[in-house]
C-alpha cells in the first residue's frame, strides 16, 4: 500500500479524483467562521525544507494546522544540516521525534524518494518540490484551480478535466512543476501543450504525453488554461537565451498576448512570479490571473493530502500494483 505520495505519475485518476473531491470538502471547512477540524489531533507533521519556499512552506503548516497536527517547522538555514549533517541523520532525528507525516523539499532530485524507501523513518513522505523533478502538491492544487475555474465544483468523475487544453509555457527544463502538471494533467484527460524556447525544453521530452511548440502566438487562441513558468535562474549554469528582452518578446504573456486567448481561458502562475519577464504586471494582476487563488487553493489540497495520508483513508493513494507474471 502506497503510504506517501513522491510523484504525480504515481497518482491514478481515482487517487486525483478523490484528492480534489476532499479538497473541495476541505475548501469548505475554510469558509466556516472556524476553520479547524479535530482530524490529526495527536499526529506530528514535520516540515523539512532543504531549498528556500515561501508558499508551500507556509501553506503546507496551515493545512497542518487546520486539521489540529502539530506541526514542527524545520529549515535547513540554520540547522545542523549547514554543520554537515547528513540526510540520514536528520531524518533519524526526526523519527526519534515521533513524525507522523515528513513533508520535505530538496534541491536534490530523489531525496524525498530516498527518504520514503530507506527506512530511516516510519511515517508518510510527501514531495514539496525535489531538484527539477516533481511537485506533486502544486499540480493537484493547479487542477483543483482549473477544475474551480473551467468545469465548476460539482464535475463528476469522469468529466475532470477532459479534452480540456493547457498550456505550460517557459522554463520546463529546470520546472519539477512542468513534470507534475504533463503527468497529473494527462491522467485527468487534459491535453497539455508545452511551449518553450529549444534551449527549455528537457530531453527525452517526446516521451512526455504532451505535445511541444515553439510558437506562442499559435498556441494562445487554442488553451483553456496558460500557465506561465518561472525562468529558474539559480538552477541555470548556461546561457539558455540570448538577453531577458528577447526571452519575453518571445515567451512572455503581456497584456496582447492575453487577448488572442479565449475569453474564458485563465492564466496561471505557481509563484515566485518575475514581473517584467515571463508576465507582465498588467496580466499578472488581472481577473484571469489565478495566481493568488492557487495559493489560497493550496491550502485545501494539502489539507486533502494530509487528511487521506494520516486520517486512515487507504483508498487515497493507489496500492503499488501487484508485481504479476506479466508485469514484471
Ligand atoms: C515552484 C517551485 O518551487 O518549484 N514554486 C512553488 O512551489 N510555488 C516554482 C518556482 O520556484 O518557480
């Protein structure tokens, strides 16, 4: 039985549909005057970031909150990890602490993987963002926005999602959140276009389910969803392309662009956002810029992901399948 969730490609379409059915029953919860519920009363989740996080730091400890854990908050900057301490030892530390849930980013692709198969620790492991290989939390929430905003709150199962176009648009090589929206889109039934200049986009990308262009403006009239990436410049050891201006005349949204959309289309940001390279401030403050609604949207889904992992809901993530004759 799968007890931690490292990727969205782990994720079946029953596993992410239930995840934002709870997360809008969660959602609710949040518009009562009292926004906490008693369901990990008792239970310990630790939140271990390696890499620097603003949003999912503070939105996995609210969701933590909510649903009464204590939450015990742990930054790399200041810890014994900066005296040369390794992964082990500060996961064995956290054992002895009795966690109950590990939710750990790293600037180390694998380490939540490592960390959920060492046995070092008993409890769940969720991914709040390895190197640039996933983050699973931020395309359940980016879903859960898209679901909200295209399809409406009462989607049956079976209908999320489906035939519906998204765009991803930048920095997808150094993007773990472009890796986990193809994955957890594709299984929702979207069809994902990914736009990027050559230099962007990741090898191997042709075994991706999503499709590739290079051309923004051809893209725009034909999505339900554009999700603007963030130039990842502190994981870039090259020149990836030719002057920051020439980056957004090509792959930038500015208010033009925005208009050749559909007028129901959104746009999407996961945050940090660089206001003047790939958004301008005329989108990014806009009514179709969802940027703030997905943090606020953040919250639901990992409460949802906190509930199905801790609270005793074994249909929440997929049992490994059985290793049979033919699969193996
Ligand atoms: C993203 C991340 O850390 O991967 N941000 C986030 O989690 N909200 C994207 C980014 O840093 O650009």
């Amino acid at each position: 039985m799968k007890r931690h969730l490292i990727s969205a490609a782990d994720l079946t379409r029953d596993d992410a549909v239930l995840i934002l059915d709870t997360a809008e029953e969660m959602a609710r919860v949040a518009d009562r005057p009292i926004k906490k519920l008693p369901t990990l009363r008792g239970r310990t989740v630790v939140n271990l970031f390696f890499e620097d996080s603003t949003r999912t730091r503070i939105s996995f400890e609210a969701a933590a909150k909510r649903l009464s854990a204590d939450v015990i908050n742990f930054s790399a900057k200041g810890s014994s990890v900066s005296k040369g301490e390794s992964l082990k030892d500060t996961a064995l530390t956290l054992e002895a602490m009795g966690a109950d849930a590990v939710v750990i980013r790293h600037h180390a692709s694998g380490a939540p993987y490592r960390l959920a198969t060492s046995g070092w620790i008993d409890g769940a492991v969720v991914n709040a963002g390895d190197g640039t290989h996933e983050h699973p939390t931020q395309a359940l929430l980016d879903a859960f926005t898209m679901r909200r905003r295209l399809v409406g709150p009462d989607a049956g199962i079976g209908r999320d999602l489906d035939g519906r176009r998204i765009t991803i648009v930048g920095d997808v090589l150094h993007s773990r959140v472009a890796r986990s929206n193809v994955h957890l889109l594709h299984t929702l039934g979207a069809e994902v276009t990914l736009v990027a200049p050559p230099t962007l986009v990741p090898i191997g990308v042709e075994h991706w389910p999503c499709q590739v262009s290079y051309h923004l403006d051809e893209v725009l009239p034909k999505s339900d969803a554009v999700m603007m990436l963030r130039v990842q410049r502190e994981r870039m050891n090259a020149a990836f392309f030719p002057t920051e201006r020439e980056y957004s005349r090509r792959y930038g949204l500015d208010g033009d662009r925005m208009a050749r959309m559909p007028e129901h289309a959104i746009v999407m940001h996961p945050g940090p956002m660089n206001r003047g390279m790939e958004i301008t401030a005329q989108v990014a403050d806009s009514d179709r810029c969802t940027a703030v609604e997905q943090v606020a949207n953040g919250v639901s889904t990992r409460m949802a992901v906190l509930y199905l992992l801790l609270g005793g809901n074994e249909s929440a993530i997929s049992p490994a399948p059985a290793r049979t004759e033919e699969n193996k």
